[in-house]
C-alpha cells in the first residue's frame, strides 16, 4: 500500500548519481539553492528582528505589478529594467504600509495585507490585459522551478563559462548582501535593537530602514523569477529563525544561517530526487524538518529540554 | 562661571507646541536649561513628559516654537547629547550581549563604515564597571533583571560621553540597589558638569533626588531650584485634584511639603 505513494529508497540513484552522470545539472541546482537560502536567510536575519517577518511576503508578491508595469513602459526585458520595477514596488509597498497603520486604526498585519493583496492583484490585471506584449505570467513568478536552471543561458567572462545566468546573478547579490551586512553592520544593529537611540546617535534611521527594503526587493527579484516565490518567502524566515534558537549573538545566527542554507539546498535536492518532487517544496520540508528538530531537541533551551526542567522542578 | 557665560545653554525651548493628530499634547513650553543641572521632570500621567523628551530628540515632530541645543539644532548638536529610552522600549530578547549594547553608545563617535575599536571596548568595560555591571559583559541581555537592564542602559549612556543627557523613567521598576547606584552616577555626571533631564515617577524621592524640577502638565507649571518649586500650590497645579485624594497630614509628611 505505502509503495504506492514512497517511492523505493535506492542510495546509488539518489546519493551517487547525482554527483557523477547528474553532476552538470545538480551542482547548479545545489548551488542556485544554497544562494538563494543564503541572501534571503542573511536579510531576512534583519527582517525577523525588526518583526517584518510578514513585510517580505508582501513584497514578493507586490513586486509583480511592478515588473510589469516596468516591461510594458519600456517594452524591454534587461536586468536593469527589472530591478528598479521591482526596487520601486517594494519600496512604495513597505512606505503604504506604513502609511495606512500610521495614520489610521488598521493594525500592521491587517495593512501588509491590503497593500500586498492589491498590489498583487494589479499586477495579475496588467500581465492579463497585456499578455500578448509581456513575457510574464503570474504563475511563473510564483512557482518558478528550480529544477530549469542548467538550462538556463550561460554567462561567460573573458571567455570563462561562469554557469548559468541566473546562478552567476544570485551569487553576485549573494556576496554583495554579505558586503553591505559586513559594511553597515552597526548600523543595522542599533537600528533594529533601539530606533530612539539610533536617531539620537544621528543615525538616519529611515534611509536604513528603506535601504533594507530595498535589498529586500532585489534579493527576491533575483531569486523568485528562477525559484518561484515559496522558496524566497521561506528562507526569509527559515535560517534566522532556526538559528536564533541556537544562539543568542547576532553574528553567530548570521554565520548559523550560511551553514542551514548548504543543508536546506544539499539536502532538499537529494529528497526531491528521491521523492521526484518539487525542488524548492523539498528545501522548504528539509527547512521545515530541521526547525521542529532544533525546536524539539536543542539541548540548551529546546522543548524537550524544558519539559524534563518543569517536570523536575514540579517534583 | 566663565563657561556659562561663553557657551550658550544646554537647553533652550521657546514657545514650544506638540500635537499628535491635532490633539495638543504640550502647549507653549518656554524653558532654558542652565549647564550643570539635574533636573527632574515630573506630572501626571498623559502630562507629556516622555513626548517633551521625544520631541527634543527629534523623535516627535514639533508642531510650532523651536528647541536649541547648546545653541544649535538638535542634529548639529547631536555627539553632545545622550539618551536613555525607557526599558520597555527594546526588545530584550534581541541576540545581543551587554557590551554589544554599551558598545551601541560608540557608534555616534565612530560614524559611517568604522568599526568599534579596542579603545571603544576599554570605553564600554569601564562604563559597565561604574555601574558595577562587568561581569556580566558576556551575558545575553534576555538573562538580566530589571535594575541590570536599566544599569546596562545607564553604561551605553556613559559611554556616548554626552554633555547633555536625557533619560526616560531610568527608576521605573528597578531594586533598591539600582536606583542608588543610578541616583549616585546622576551625582557624579552633573558635579563634572553635565546636565541631565530625567523623567520621575515619583514625587516623595523627586525631592530629594534633582537639583531642580520641571513641573508639567501639557504646559509647564513651573521650572527651577527644587526647594523654590516643590510647593503644595505647585504641585496642585501639576496634578490637579489627583493630589488632594491624600490627607494634607499625609501630604506633609510624604512629600515634606508644608500645607497651609
């Protein structure tokens, strides 16, 4: 009965084959994971502090009207072009946020909300009216596949063949993430930890605080348009959130967070194999199985831990 | 004395008017701070004694008059000042240790893409050690109680070496112990001749703790010397018919105030 839906557990197909015939393919797909869990997880360390968890949902749906909008205005696909769509959506997205729970009785959440659901929805009306003209669909931004990349084009460099194109760009944002943390560290920390002291420190809060955003915006451009939206919004939340249940220093989880996206991509990828599932749905289950089991079992403050505390105690 | 008369007040408020959404919160604040004063700042609750704080900072934007600073804006003044918020305002389960947050009181003096350096680590170590906070250096901030809290804010202040200090409620909620210790760093700073504003819950130890006091109640009641201010008529006048709630017998003995 169960062979029915579990597929047979053969180690050769899923732990050798990938790496010798399959190696071509996989190494890209690995690394395409491990770059996409690293950007999104290293911002969304910040983004979980400053509790917008949820705002990095919005944005990768809001982002849509502003491809878009972009492509039918310019009628061009370049880079460039999408990336100031998508900075300018999410940006005007996270200033509507604000706006709506600052001067009204909406509360935060209720406004991400309103402001992402019609964005998103804006965006499904522009590609529908204008699908003859845009190379775009909703569903491509929101699932795209991971499995596609090797045979994505490849970008060369003075005559070195890079890998895949979206591999290379996702690298590149990958280590200009780590630049700016590394830059603007302090920054960040005081402006996430105490604005009030921030601003008394004569530190401009908000161009921190947009910038972030702006970051934001690109990391999940670059990501979802290859990966699909639920992976982004995942590791957004998934490395930070398990690493912050190991350790209790900043630079730590951030570091914690580079080691959980090697495991979520290396990992996923060998369960989707085997499961011939969904690549980015298995990094998101392994994220998912690795959080319950830091959660359960971490031995300093996992739940486990304390119900042996609280039973002692009650003794 | 020379100083005094070289160098223009601490803090200088003129006819200053905060609303928030077209509610007034404070109305015609006139003030000038004199260097070297610990003033306490005292009112009922929903007075604005926070927004008065906030507003100076430049957290509130100010509906009409203007605030000078050592003679300047608040952003040009900015290295001079410091500020303690109230506990309650940070999240203290954020994956810090306490010298990371002394540290933070560097960072106005390190600017843009510098990093603390060793000198700055010396700075917040000895900062912690005043308020006898260092050996918890290496702690997670989520694993302090409250008055360890509030000394750990108290060292970030010292260690942004401000001339001009502003604090928000630093006693609320802390032992015994702290609030000496706090009240006894507050001594120090003002005989080297800062001069700090503190937000103060409690009338009996107001007296005793600021050389003067900042009465307000959405406007200000009266500013000066504590002995000059701390009168029944005063405080009435602050509080309104909140105060009469006490017997004038418990008045007099609680608050040292002679009623007539």
């Amino acid at each position: 009965m169960i062979e029915n839906f579990i597929p047979p557990f053969n180690f050769n197909d899923i732990f050798i084959e990938p790496w010798t015939y399959g190696f071509e393919s996989y190494i890209w797909i690995f690394l395409m994971g491990f770059f996409v869990n690293a950007a999104c997880g290293l911002v969304g360390n910040f983004i979980i502090l400053r509790r917008m968890a949820l705002v990095g949902d919005a944005i990768s749906h809001s982002l849509l009207p502003g491809i878009a909008l972009a492509f039918i205005l310019s009628s061009s696909r370049s880079t460039t072009v999408i990336v100031i769509g998508a900075i300018s959506a999410g940006l005007l997205t996270t200033i509507f946020i604000e706006y709506i729970y600052k001067t009204s009785r909406v509360k935060a959440d209720a406004a991400i909300g309103i402001v992402f659901s019609t964005f998103f929805a804006i965006g499904v009306i522009l590609i529908t009216m204008y699908a003859d003209h845009v190379d775009l669909d909703a569903d491509c931004v929101l699932y795209g596949e991971i499995g596609f990349i090797p045979f994505d084009e490849r970008a060369s460099f003075a005559g070195i063949n890079l890998g895949p194109i979206p591999v290379v760009r996702m690298a590149g944002v990958t280590i200009v993430v780590l630049l700016l943390i590394n830059l603007f560290y302090k920054e960040l920390l005081v402006t996430s930890f105490d604005v009030g002291l921030a601003n008394s420190l004569g530190i401009n809060t908000n161009l921190f605080h947009y910038g972030l955003m702006a970051v934001l915006s690109v990391v999940i451009v670059s990501a979802f348009e290859s990966v699909g939206a639920i992976l982004v919004i995942a590791m957004l939340i998934f490395p930070g959130a398990t690493a912050s249940l190991i350790s209790h220093r900043l630079p730590i989880t951030l570091g914690l967070s580079l080691f959980l996206s090697i495991l979520y991509s290396l990992i996923g990828v060998h369960l989707a194999i085997w499961l011939n599932c969904s690549i980015a749905g298995a990094m998101v289950v392994v994220a998912g199985l690795i959080f319950t089991g830091v959660w359960l079992f971490n031995p300093t403050n996992g739940l486990i831990k304390k119900m042996g505390l609280t039973r002692k105690l009650t003794k | 004395m020379i100083d005094d008369y070289r160098e223009a007040a601490p803090l200088e408020i003129h006819d200053l008017t905060v609303a928030y959404q077209k509610k007034p919160v404070l109305y015609g604040i006139d003030l000038e701070v004199p260097k070297g004063s610990l003033v306490g700042i005292v009112g009922p609750n929903g007075a604005g004694k926070s927004t008065l704080i906030k507003t100076i900072m430049g957290l509130v934007p100010i509906g009409s008059g203007w605030i000078k600073i050592f003679g300047k804006s608040f952003k040009k003044a900015i290295t001079r000042v410091g500020y303690v918020p109230q506990r309650e305002s940070v999240d203290w389960d954020f994956p810090v240790n306490v010298l990371d947050v002394v540290l933070m009181g560097r960072y106005g003096r390190l600017g843009l893409l510098k990093k603390p350096s060793k000198d700055d680590k010396d700075i917040a170590m000895a900062c912690l050690e005043k308020v006898k906070m260092s050996p918890y250096a290496n702690r997670q901030i989520a694993n302090l109680s409250g008055g360890q809290q509030q000394r750990v804010f108290l060292a970030r202040a010292l260690a942004q070496e401000s001339d001009l200090y502003f604090m928000d409620e630093p006693f609320a909620g802390v032992d015994a112990a702290t609030e000496t210790a706090i009240i006894e760093i507050l001594q120090e700073l003002k005989n080297r001749g800062k001069t700090l504003l503190v937000v103060h819950h409690d009338l009996p130890t107001a007296k005793q703790y600021f050389d003067r006091l900042l009465l307000l109640n959405m406007r200000l009641v009266a500013f000066g010397p504590t002995e000059e201010i701390f009168t029944m008529e005063n405080l009435q006048k602050t509080y309104g018919g909140r105060l009469t709630i006490l017997s004038d017998v418990a008045v007099e003995r609680n608050l040292g105030v002679k009623v007539d």
